[in-house]
C-alpha cells in the first residue's frame, strides 16, 4: 500500500516493527494481558470467526466513512483508546493526538497519560478525557473542572479495570521511576536498542513515569505507581457513584468496560450518552468475553437509547466493518496506534489510521454499501454459539443456514497469533 521507505502495509507490520524496536519490558508491557492472556488473545480470534457476505456486481463507486460519537464529527469510525504512560515515544500522547487530529479523529487521553492535557488538547481539540474511580468525590471534581478548563470535549469514564489481581500475562517489572539502580538494571535493554534510545537522547528527557493528570490541587503529579496504589485502595464505585459523577460533567459522558446486557441497561439509567463494549484489551478479569462476542446483544438491548462503541482486537479495516455491522457506532484503537507510535512516532500513528481506513473503505465496497451506516448483521456470518452468552446476555442471531458456505469448522476453532 505504501512505497515510501519506513512505512509498513498491516498492523501485524507495525507491531512487528515495534517489537524489533522497543526494549523488551517495554514491548511486554504493550501486549501483555492478565493471567493466562485467555480474554486478550480471544479479543483477536473473535474476529477471525465472523465471516462475510460480498456482492459482486452493483457495487458502489464511492463509500461515505464520516460518521459522528458524540457529538464530534470522525473522518471514519474509529477514535483513540486512552491508554497510560506512553513511554514507547518521547512525544507520547501528544505525537498521537496530533495524528488523530491530522486523520479527523477523536483523541482519548488516559488518566495515567504521561503527558498533560492541557498539551493534548492543544495538539487535538477532539480530545475526550478519561477518568477511573479514584481517591475521593473532591479529587474527581478537581480533575473534571481541570479537563473542562482545558477544553476537553466529552468524559470517558473507565469501570473494566478493576478485577485482576493475577500478575499480567508476560508484564514486565516497571520501575517506580527511573533512579540510578533501575537504569542500571535496564541499561542492557536500552543498549540493545540503540534507535530508541537514540530517540530519547535527542529528546533529553527520559521516559516519564508519573501521572500530571492526577496531580492534587497544588502538589507534584504522583508516579504512575503512586497513582495506581491509590485507586487500587479506593473503594469500587456503585452505580450510584457513576450517577453522581454524571452530574458532573454536563457534556458529552462514555462508560468504558460493558460487557453486558444488564450493566447496559443500568448505564442507560445513570444518563450516560455513550458504552463501550470492553474489557479493557483483555486486562481484566480473565476469561471475559471477547469483546465482539459481547456486542450484539447489547446494540440489541441499548442500541437505540445510546451511543454504542467496542474495542479489543481491533487490528484491520474489516475488523471495523464487523463491529459495525453488529451494533457499534464506531471502534477504539489502543495497541495498533501502540505499535505506529513505537515504529515512526506520529507518522507511525498516522500510518496505522491510514491501514485502517483503507481496509474499511475495502470492506464497505465488497459488501456493497454506500456508507457506513447501512452496514448491518445481514453482512457479517456469525457461527453458532459465537456469543457463548449466558441467559443475561440475551440471544443472538447468527445465519445457520449460510454459516457453512462462509466460515468453515477449521475456521471457527482457528486462533491466529498475537500478531494478527
């Protein structure tokens, strides 16, 4: 797809390459998942067990991608999935809000971002800030009149990421910060790298381990491990919690980790304008659903009363057009734009965007549509028991008697690599 020297054709490349790149822990901690890695790598293979339905002839000759979440127009349905200390770029979060900005896109930042958000709204006006349950009610108060003051557009509110006590599937040991003794320890993966250390050389910073976004009024941002012991002794929310903080945030509000149909529909009733079918890229409780095996019965059950979006495994164009024709409105992205950064930095992040969208103008034309918004179910061959739902989770309703012209048995017990 692309000629210019640098520039990689699939995300498998772009993940390749960052893997050739980063220092190992720091590859690690991009793709690991917890546990046994079981909910991560079904996030991917969900995908490969959903089958398409093309035409051939009648086909359009132009594809409308744009589309809108909440209330911020996307040049095509994907946004940027808030994820914490970017330490595979000195530019972290700002490199990757400016390639949004630069494909049309929204941006999440993560509370743990690396960078402040007042510097990423800067890159990006399309900028949705995430928040987890933290400390107490005054400290979230403070940091929505922050992201306000800041001009962030809307709150993604993250509640999948509360349950794994396991040590993460193939985490790495992150240091608390980077004194004397834990470069020392690291200095044999850094030297192994000489490009990326390189790139933090000319930057002259070193990678950033604390957290400016939840720094207390007047006081220094805590490390990323700070930060994290804090909410891990916060008490877990309720829904009435996430009621209240509805109330405090008057614009656009995303709750971040459903994965079912009754947490939907108490989501619904807390006045929330968008869901995110996720769990957390397979970094929660593991044996979660995929999320794409989640999906349908909740665009079912909710779909008409909010604003539906899914991430997890999301690694090509068509995986787009699938999500889409089973309910979401739009994708998140996390450790493909990961891999970009890793590989070329903003441009990398950019070329992810451009593979993406690509593939997905491709799965429109072959499945015959004009635009995004007439995909539907009647194009994506689900298999029998793809949901794997309990009775919570309502039915599904896959297409038995095409399923066999379509995906074959190999096919449906097919786990393609990490790499996929």
């Amino acid at each position: 797809m692309f000629t210019e020297s640098g520039w990689f054709e699939s995300v498998a490349q772009a993940q390749r390459r960052a893997k050739k790149r980063l220092p190992k822990s720091v590859y690690a901690a991009l793709v690991a998942g917890s546990e046994r890695g079981i909910t991560a790598s079904d996030n991917t293979a969900a995908f490969a067990e959903l089958g398409f339905a093309p035409h051939v002839a009648g086909l359009s000759n132009e594809r409308e991608l744009s589309t809108t979440l909440m209330g911020q127009p996307l040049s095509f349905p994907v946004m940027i999935s808030p994820t914490g200390v970017q330490a595979v770029h000195p530019s972290g979060e700002v490199a990757v809000a400016r390639a949004a900005a630069a494909r049309g896109i929204s941006m999440g930042l993560s509370l743990f971002a690396s960078k402040p958000i007042e510097e990423v709204v800067a890159a990006n006006p399309r900028t949705f800030f995430q928040v987890h349950w933290v400390g107490s009610r005054e400290l979230l108060a403070h940091m929505l009149d922050r992201a306000r003051s800041a001009g962030a557009v809307g709150l993604i509110v993250t509640v999948d990421w509360s349950f794994s006590e396991g040590r993460d599937w193939g985490s790495p040991v992150i240091p608390e910060r980077l004194d004397a003794r834990a470069m020392l320890r690291l200095a044999p993966e850094a030297l192994a790298r000489p490009r990326w250390l390189a790139r933090w050389a000319r930057s002259g910073t070193l990678p950033d381990l604390t957290a400016p976004n939840l720094a207390p009024p007047g006081k220094p941002a805590p490390t990323f491990f700070a930060a994290y012991r804090e909410w891990k002794s916060t008490p877990l929310p309720t829904w009435e919690d996430i009621a209240w903080l509805r109330e405090q945030w008057d614009g656009p509000f995303m709750l971040k980790g459903i994965s079912r149909v009754d947490d939907a529909l108490r989501a619904v009733d807390a006045g929330v304008t968008a869901i995110s079918v996720s769990n957390h890229g397979g970094n929660n409780l593991d044996g979660s659903p995929a999320s794409i095996r989640a999906l349908p019965a909740i665009a079912e059950a909710v779909g008409d009363q909010v604003e539906i979006t899914l991430d997890g495994g999301i690694r090509r164009g068509s995986d787009v057009a699938k999500a889409l024709a089973l309910g979401a409105r739009a994708v998140l992205i996390g450790r493909a734009y990961l891999w970009g950064l890793a590989g070329d930095g903003q441009a990398g992040v950019e070329n992810v965007l451009d593979i993406l969208r690509v593939g997905l103008d491709s799965a429109v034309l072959g499945l015959g549509h004009a635009s995004v918004h007439t995909l539907g179910p009647s194009d994506v061959v689900v298999p029998p028991g793809f949901a794997r739902a309990d009775r919570l989770a309502g039915p599904v309703h896959p297409t038995p008697d095409r399923s066999s012209e379509f995906v074959s048995e190999k096919l449906i017990r097919a786990r393609p690599s990490r790499e996929g």
